[in-house]
C-alpha cells in the first residue's frame, strides 16, 4: 500500500492502483529519443500486473501499530514482504508465461538494488532463498519461451535487461507520482533509443496535479493518468476498524497531467 498525504487525511493507494498507473505509462511510452519496446502487449501487462503478488494482502491490509495506519510496503516485515512475492509468479501465471517472467525479475530486482535486507542475519537467509528460487524459476521460464518461435527474439540478455529496466522505471515513476512526492525527483537508468538517461520531474507552480518531465519519454503531448484512492482521516489502534473504514465509501478519483518542459 501507498501513502499519500493530504489535507484531509491519509490516501491509501493500492499496490495494483499504482501498478495500473505503471501499465498507463507504459501504453503511453515512446518516441523517436526513447525508441519502442518488444513486445510491446506482454510488457504493458507486465508493467500492469508488476504488482499482483499484492492482491490477497491488499484484501485485508494489516496495521502498522506505530502510525496507526496500513503498513506501507516499505515497512511490512521481511518475512511478510517475501511471502507476497514469492506467491506472485503463480498469480502471474495466466496471464502467460512472458509477463510472469518480467513479474518476477521485478520481484528479485527489487532485493538486488535495495540491500537493507543484508543488515540482518535472518532477513539475509529469508531474501537469498527467495532470490536463489527465483532465478531458477526464471531460467526454467527462459528455456521454455526460447523453444517458443514467438518469443525467440524476446529471451535474449539484451532485451530481458532493457525491458526489465522499463518496467522498474514505470513502477518508480508510478511511485513518485501516486505518492505525490514533493520537490524535484529524478529516475534514473531509463532506456532510451541507444543508451540510457535520467528523467526530471518536477511540480508545475507547486501543483500537486501536474508534473513537468524532461526529457520527454512519451508519443502525445500530454499523459493525464486517473486513479484511485482511499480517505483515512484518523489514525486507529484496532485492526478490525482500520479495514472497516477503507471499506466504507470514502473513494477518491486521482489525477495526474504530465507535460514536457
């Protein structure tokens, strides 16, 4: 779950709300400095679904008895956070073999590039048999989309990286605008057409609505991206009523304009 501060409370986003909002960027991604991906289908839904592991939690999200409101994904205990992705991949599945791969790289990307986990002797023993799972499970996956004539020119390193890179940038984009961060963000390790670049954002006179990029990685003009929140406007000390509260009709539409400089 994301959070999101506002005037009136806490907006808690979902971890698909936010995946959907990657698989937006996708559809909308491209141009002549950022070149196209392959295939370009399997990789929205990817970017989509990047986040599918969380749809039994996202059910029934647990509290965070120091802030008295949902765990935010960065603090679920590690134990907690491997169960969500281990289970990810079977999740995955049906919507085919491609898209689980990407899923997955997601998954263990994310323990590969963020190491507080190494700080722990048990968090370290919990992530590495999760990572050594894993990548089996995506070399068994690789073998079997390599006999596949489809999928053939898809498989091969230098896609797998580029295309995995593509879709943690949409999720770290994602994450900076659903979760509206203040001040000048900056993504960086974006493809693009022949190498690689960092991408700006930045508040349009303070408006937490729209957002500057540069450079500008998209084919239109302008994105505008909808999506969904929920109002908490208290804290709580009871499991039970917390989820109670992101039940009742406290719905928020969000938008978001993206504009060239």
């Amino acid at each position: 779950m994301l959070h999101r501060l506002s005037k009136e409370g806490l907006i808690c986003i979902t971890q698909p709300n936010h995946a959907w909002v990657s698989g937006e960027l996708a559809r909308a991604w491209g141009n002549e400095q950022f070149g196209q991906f392959l295939p370009p289908k399997e990789l929205c839904l990817a970017a989509e679904q990047h986040d599918i592991g969380w749809l039994l939690w996202e059910q029934a999200p647990t509290l965070n008895p120091e802030t008295g409101y949902p765990y935010r994904f960065t603090e679920l205990p590690t134990q907690v956070h491997i169960d969500i992705w281990t289970g990810a991949k079977q999740l995955a599945m049906p919507w085919g073999r491609y898209v689980t791969l990407f899923v997955s790289l997601h998954g263990t990307g994310l323990y590969e590039r963020y190491r507080s986990w190494q700080k722990n002797p048990e968090s370290s023993r919990i992530v590495q048999d999760f990572l050594n799972s894993e990548y089996a499970f995506q070399e068994q996956l690789i073998a079997t989309l390599k006999n596949d004539p489809h999928y053939v020119p898809y498989v091969t390193p230098e896609v797998i990286k580029r295309n995995q890179k593509l879709v943690a940038t949409w999720d770290a984009l994602s994450l900076i605008l659903c979760q509206n961060v203040s001040g000048e963000q900056q993504v960086e390790q974006v493809p693009t057409a022949d190498g690689e670049t960092v991408l700006g954002l930045t508040h349009v006179n303070d408006d937490p609505h729209q957002i500057i990029l540069s450079p500008w990685p998209f084919q239109e003009s302008e994105v505008r991206l909808v999506y969904e929140g929920r109002l908490l406007r208290e804290t709580f000390t009871d499991e039970m009523a917390m989820r109670e509260a992101l039940r009742r009709d406290q719905g928020l539409t969000l938008t978001t304009i993206l504009t060239p400089e």
